[in-house]
C-alpha cells in the first residue's frame, strides 16, 4: 500500500480553480461517452501505473485511496 500525499496552499496551477455561477444548467448525462472527458458515463474504470505488477488505484470510501496490485476479475 502506497500513501496518497496532500499539500498545503502553494497557489500552484494545479489549485487554481475556475468558479462559474450559473442561472441555468444543461441537462445530466447518465449513460453514454462523455466527449470532453473520454469516459463512460456510470462505468467502473482503473487508473492503471507503470509500476512493476502493474498496480491499479482502488478507493475505500470516500478518503482513502490505495495502490493495489491488479488481480483479473476482482472488483
């Protein structure tokens, strides 16, 4: 298992987020390929690394990710 590491304020690009207040929201997606993302709607996906067994990301609630080794047919 491999730590998950958190960092505090640096103003980096990676924590510049854009807010949009808006009066009116387009309609939810629930099924199908999101375009501007490349993912499936509502369908299981795995970050997969490049390190050796090829190790798989799995989260445990909503808080705890972990590094896993990747095991076929395992959800």
């Amino acid at each position: 298992m491999q730590a998950v590491q958190v960092h505090g304020r640096n103003n980096g690009a990676n924590q510049r987020w854009k807010v949009l207040y808006l009066d009116k929201k387009a309609k939810t997606e629930t099924k199908g390929l999101n375009e501007e993302f490349g993912f499936h709607i509502n369908r299981p996906f795995y970050i997969v690394s490049e390190l050796p067994f090829n190790r798989v990301m799995e989260m445990h609630g909503n808080t705890n990710m972990m590094l896993k080794r990747w095991r076929n047919n395992v959800r």
